[in-house]
C-alpha cells in the first residue's frame, strides 16, 4: 500500500458517521468544529504532500482509492480548503 492511501485511511476513520458512499453530504458544524477540522485538514494536507514525494522517490505507484480522495475534497471544501494540489490529475 502506498503511504498516502495509508495516511487516507486513517484520516477516513476519524468520520464514521460520513460515508463515502453518500449521494449528498450536508455537515452541519458550529464555528469551533469548522475552525478544528481546518486546522487538521491543513496538516493532513502537509502530510499528504510528504506522503506524495515519499512515494514518488521511492517508486511506490499511485493507488489512492477514489472514494478517499473524495470525502477528504468533500469536507474540505466544506471548510473552505482546496486539496486540488494534492489530488491533481498527471
């Protein structure tokens, strides 16, 4: 397993109650929630950026799962970040 689907995969488990699978996330958060969410989505990202170069240096080949990728974008976006640069398309 590649270490960025790692590292997905234990973000994804900090969310049990939101799915993947779902058509439509509405997440309904106070302030303080938003503002922590961000601030672990921010060093996620740092982490998934680390985790990135770590596999392109050591040849690991790229085998995100789609669903990942998506709930990290979709709560993201719901906090006002963009992971674009992490999930870009080569």
């Amino acid at each position: 397993m590649c270490v960025m689907s790692m590292v997905m995969d234990d973000w994804q488990h900090r969310f049990p109650d939101l799915t993947p699978n779902q058509n439509s996330l509405k997440i309904t958060l106070l302030e303080q929630e938003v503002k922590v969410i961000r601030e672990e989505l921010v060093e996620l990202k740092k982490l998934l950026l680390a985790a990135k170069a770590y596999d392109d240096a050591t040849g690991q080949p790229d085998c995100e799962i789609q669903e990942k990728v998506d709930l990290i974008k979709r709560i993201a976006e719901a906090v006002g970040l963009d992971f674009e640069d992490v999930f870009r398309s080569e």
